[in-house]
C-alpha cells in the first residue's frame, strides 16, 4: 500500500510550483519562474522534512 504525505504542484503552463503536506497541513510556495521552479522543486521535499512541526514520526 501507498501512503501519500505530500504532494508537488508544478504548472509548467503559468510555470508556478507549490508544495503541500498531508501530514502537516503546511503549504510552501507558490514560487513563479522557470529557475525559481527548478530550485524550488529541487530542495523542497527534504527542506520540508525539516521544518515540518509533524515531523516525529511522520514522514517516511
């Protein structure tokens, strides 16, 4: 079985991404433009991971 905990939203249209944890309820973002994206999408997930108030326990 599958547990989603998070999720990434990138618009490669309006070229916008944004970052939401289940687990937490935080969101991140939006960030807007082709180099903010990338950076963005680069680093979110495990920089999420540490400031999540949620996260003793879980994240996997």
């Amino acid at each position: 079985m599958t547990i989603v905990t998070a999720i990434l939203h990138v618009d490669l249209d309006n070229i916008r991404a944004r970052y939401e944890c289940f687990v937490c309820h935080g969101k991140e973002g939006p960030v807007f433009g082709a180099e903010d994206v990338k950076a963005f999408t680069a680093v979110i997930r495990n920089d999420h991971r540490a400031r999540c108030i949620a996260q003793q326990g879980g994240h996997r």
